[in-house]
C-alpha cells in the first residue's frame, strides 16, 4: 500500500481510460506509486472475464488519490462531465476494443469504442487545460509492411490490413485534427505485443500458458516461423508513462522490445518455463494475421527515454509465477 501523499505534493490529475484493463491498471499504479492523482474510466466489458478487471481495480482502489467512474468513453455526456468534474491535466487514453480477428467479426463495436469514444475524449479537452494526451494505437497499423523493423513513418500504416487496425489508424489521425485545431499536445503510442501478470486472456502468451498448465490443445496458425516482438508490460509502463510527461507537439512512438520470437521458439519457451510438454496443433494462418512484427524503437529511446530490457524468456517467466500464483 502507498503512502497518503500530502495534497501539496500530488503531481497531476490524469484521466486513465481503460483503467481495468491489462495496459491501463498498469499505468495507473505506476502513476499512484509516484504521487499522481488517478481518475479511472472503464465500461467493464465482457470481453475477457470482468472479474479480472475487478480485480485490478480492486488493487488501485487502495490507493486514496485513485476516483473510478464505471461508465462508457461512446456517452459523450459521461465524458463531458469527467472533465467537468476534475481539473485534468493529462490524458491517457487506454480503453478500447482491442484484437484483430475479432473485429473482423463485430467491426461496428470497434467503430463504435475506439473512433467515436476517442473523439468524444479529444472534443472534450477542448477549451480546458490538458498538458498532455497520450493516445494508444497498435502495432496493426503496419498491417503487413515489408519495411523492418517498422518506424514511425512507415506509409504503409495507411493501408491497415484489419477493422481494428483501420479504427486505430483512425484514431492517430483524428489525434491528430485536435493538435492542429486546438494546440493540443498527442502522444501516439503503438504498443507491440505486450504481456506479463495482469496480460489478457485472449492474447497468445497467455493462451500458451493456460493450455500448458491444463495440457489443453496449443493451435499454432501457420508453421510456426511468423515472428513478434513481444513486450514486457514493466518496460511498456516505465515507456508510456514517460510518454504521459513529455509533451512534443504531436508524436508517434513504437513502444516495442525491438527484438522478435518466432512462434516456435516461443513454445519451446513456454514449454521450459512451465515444465510441460505442449499439444500442438497446426492450423492454416488466420485472416488479418501478419508475419512479423518488428519495432524500431530508436525514437523512443531518444525522446522518451525508452529501454526495454526483458527478454521474452526471463518475462515470460514472470509472467508464468504470477499465473500460477493467482490462477492456478
Ligand atoms: N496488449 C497489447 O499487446 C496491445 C497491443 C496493441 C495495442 N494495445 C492497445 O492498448 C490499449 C489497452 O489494451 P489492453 O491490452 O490493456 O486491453 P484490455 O482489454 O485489457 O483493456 C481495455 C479496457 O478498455 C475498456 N473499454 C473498452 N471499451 C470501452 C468503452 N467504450 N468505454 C470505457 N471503457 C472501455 C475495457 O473494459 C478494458 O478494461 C488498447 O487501446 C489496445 O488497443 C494493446
């Protein structure tokens, strides 16, 4: 638990979006643990289970400067009065629906959360004294570049290969209108593959581990040499939350390990971390699937100070010891 700070010493009021969230219950305790006021925003979708995200908000709400509101970023009076509410000073714009193949199946509630909720967030800093707005895109947006690693300028982030990247491309560009109209200073960040405790259910590192520990069925899409830069939600935090302090006009950030693992080399870790001998099967690659992802993170570590230094093995066996603590 952290200490009462003293209201003097409070740093800032940041609105966390997606504050239940893997990424967001993160970036919120981090910002809590150095004396930040939190303002949190989660519809608690069910998405994955809600009872994780409760759990998450149960660990910040100890912490006396952390306030939630359960609601939806789409109600646009909702966010007004967010705003209206407290003195925001920054933003850090979390909440969406995240996952590729899924949108391809339901793109309209991707619209729906991760445009029109954004642009209800933008409008409504209008007129009022945020610093600094931190937007999260994806690492998607590079669709199936051939340009690697991928940097920040790539044009092939204009032909997004799937719903969910097209609405995060969407989003950067909407940022984007804000910044030019009304001053407003955007961060973009472009998280790639980010796991550890607290991960997402639905993401590839934690379905490896559960099928280990369960001796479940491990689908490997394609042969197995697709390749992803996997990062570790410790340096993804350390990374956005210097993102949320440095204001630059209007940037885009990979935040990436920068290194990549092919999907058999990640088994065969996942199979020395948890002791286990895995089931695999192999299925044909998925649609919107892409073939490697690869950041060239050199402007992050330039101007955000950016240093990722956990490698897929020693993460993923953090990752394994929360999982066996908590959900075994
Ligand atoms: N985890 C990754 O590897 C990864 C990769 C690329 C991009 N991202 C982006 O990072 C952000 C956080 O991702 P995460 O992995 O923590 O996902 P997550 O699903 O754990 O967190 C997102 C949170 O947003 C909330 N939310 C969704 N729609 C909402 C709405 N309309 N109003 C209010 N809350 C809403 C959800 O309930 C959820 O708790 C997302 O924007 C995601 O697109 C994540």
């Amino acid at each position: 638990m952290v200490d009462q700070t003293p209201t003097e010493l409070i740093m800032n009021t940041i609105l966390v979006t997606g504050v239940g969230g893997f990424i967001g219950s993160h970036v919120a305790e981090a910002l809590l643990s150095r004396g930040d006021a939190v303002v949190g925003v989660d519809n608690m979708n069910d998405y994955y289970p809600v009872s994780f995200k409760r759990e998450n908000l149960q660990l910040l709400s100890r912490h006396p400067r952390f306030a939630m509101v359960e609601g939806d970023i789409c109600d646009r009076s909702l966010v007004r009065d967010i705003f209206d509410r407290g003195s925001i000073s920054h933003v850090a714009h979390l909440a969406a629906r995240a996952g590729v193949r899924p949108s391809i199946a339901d793109p309209y509630i991707y619209e729906e959360a991760n445009v029109q909720g954004t642009l209800n967030l933008l409008q409504a800093t209008v007129g009022r004294s945020v610093q600094n707005f931190v937007v999260t895109s994806s690492s998607s947006v590079y669709g199936n570049s051939t340009a690697i690693p991928f940097r920040e300028d790539d044009s092939a982030t204009d032909r997004p290969i799937s719903p969910y990247a097209a609405t995060k491309k969407a989003t950067e560009v909407m940022a984007f209108t804000y910044h030019k109209l009304y001053g407003l200073n955007v961060n973009v960040i472009r998280p790639f593959t980010v796991y550890g405790p607290r991960g997402r259910p639905d993401m590839a590192p934690w379905l490896f581990i559960q099928s280990a520990v369960r001796g479940g069925t491990i689908y490997k899409f394609g042969d197995g040499t697709t390749r992803r830069d996997y990062t570790f939600i410790g340096d993804f935090t350390t990374g956005f939350v210097n993102a949320i302090d440095r204001a630059h006009g209007y940037e885009i950030f990979n935040l990436g390990n920068s290194s990549t693992v092919s999907l058999n080399e990640a088994l065969e870790i996942v199979r020395d971390v948890t002791g286990r001998e895995l089931v695999i099967e192999q299925r044909p690659m998925q649609p919107g699937d892409v073939e490697i992802t690869n950041a060239d993170v050199s402007k992050a570590r330039r101007l955000l100070d950016y240093n990722p230094s956990t490698s897929f093995r020693d993460g993923m066996g953090t990752f394994f010891e929360w999982y066996r603590q908590t959900r075994m």
